[in-house]
C-alpha cells in the first residue's frame, strides 16, 4: 500500500494515521527500521517537523522507538492501551483497590503538609456532601467524590492529583449504581457523613495515623460492598 501524498488538514494527524496504518497492517513488522525523516516527508508531501511530530505520537502509541544513531525501529504492531481506557474497562473492584492504596497515603501526606487553603477547601467540600444529602444520587457521589478530591489536593503532590483524577470517571459510575442497589441512601441520606468528617478532622489536626486508618476503613466498606454485588 502507497503512501500517498497528503491532503491540507491536520498534517501531523494525516501522518501519524498514514504511518499507523503502514505500521499496523504489516507493511513495516517488528523490528524494520523506517525510512529517514526526509524520505517519509518527501514520500507524505510534508515537512520534516510534520513527520517529526507523527513519529513521536507513534512513540507515544507504543509503536515505534528511536535508538541513538540507529534510527526509529518497529517495536509493536498494536498501539498500546492507555491508562484511561484501561481503567474504563476494568472491574470496579480492581480500580478500587488501586485508589485506595493510593489515596490513603495521599491522606496520610494531607496531614503533615496541608495549608489553610486546604482545610478551609476540606471543610467547604464536607459542607457540600452534607447539603448534597437532599439531591439525587448522582449529585451525592460527585460532591463525596470531591471531599476525597479535597484531601488528595492537601497532599501537596501534583501526581497524585492527577492519578486521582484518572480514577474518577471509572469509579463514578460505579458508585451511583452502588448506592442504588444496596439501597445505602434509603435510610440515611447523608451515608457515611461520620467517617467522612472523622477524615477531615484527622487531616485538620495534622494526625496522620488517624487520617489513615479512618480512610481505610471507609474504602474497606465500600469494597466490601462491591464484592459483595
């Protein structure tokens, strides 16, 4: 299959899917070395900084690597699966071990490192949990959601935050149908509203066992629930 030259648009999109294509169809297996900048620009009609470009999201992809002096080498015929995608299809109970590996030292660092800022965020975000206690489900999961979020910002760690926000689409979901079947909501609106404001209070007071132990045994009950649906 030819190459072609490319049509005016998003040039390095056209090329990255055209050098996909080439890539994934087996026009290049594993381990072919590919032409030179020069050659692909001549053979797409477009500049070197155009091919550039495609082969580092082709990098990107998991498809190709770049060896020093040698040149850009195949290295797998099927684009790597992201992180978001990946969460998107795993079990809710699986994604939830993670986080809570995770988001308990990220409480544990809230309470030796947060700032006024932060406790005056943790306290609003508990406000907002507690007077979501009268909305729909959806709209109690989101503002829990964001209590947690709260504590994770008060870590202090970009990366974590970040990690965090990865987790949040997967676990969103999964949460509001949670609360739905087991009925969590029916009898106590506000579910949970002890452990949470225990949370808060062990990260305003800088305790950080308290912080967590409290914050384990909350996303203990809640996986326990989950294996159990």
């Amino acid at each position: 299959m030819a190459l072609g030259t490319l049509r005016p648009s998003p040039l390095v999109d056209q090329a990255t899917q055209h050098l996909r294509e080439q890539i994934t169809g087996g026009h290049w297996p594993v381990g072919t070395r590919l032409p030179g900048e020069n050659a692909l620009a001549k053979t797409l009609g477009v500049g070197r900084s155009t091919v550039r470009e495609a082969l580092r999201a082709l990098a990107g992809a998991g498809l190709v690597q770049a060896r020093q002096g040698s040149g850009v080498f195949v290295i797998a015929t099927e684009p790597a699966e992201d992180w978001p995608a990946r969460l998107r299809r795993s079990a809710i109970g699986d994604v939830y071990e993670v986080r809570m590996m995770v988001e308990v030292q990220a409480a544990r660092l809230a309470a030796v490192r947060h700032t006024d800022a932060d406790v005056a965020a943790l306290a609003a975000a508990l406000d907002a949990r507690r007077a979501a206690a009268s909305g729909d489900d959806a709209a109690f999961v989101d503002a829990d959601i964001a209590v947690h979020a709260a504590v994770v910002a008060a870590a202090g760690n970009p990366v974590l935050v970040d990690l965090f926000a990865e987790f949040v689409p997967a676990l969103r979901q999964g949460l509001i149908d949670l609360v739905r079947l087991l009925g969590l909501r029916d009898d106590d609106p506000d579910h949970g509203d002890a452990a949470h404001a225990a949370l808060v209070d062990a990260v305003t007071r800088g305790d950080a066992d308290a912080a967590g132990a409290v914050l384990e045994a909350e996303l203990r009950q809640t996986l326990a629930h989950l294996h159990r649906t």
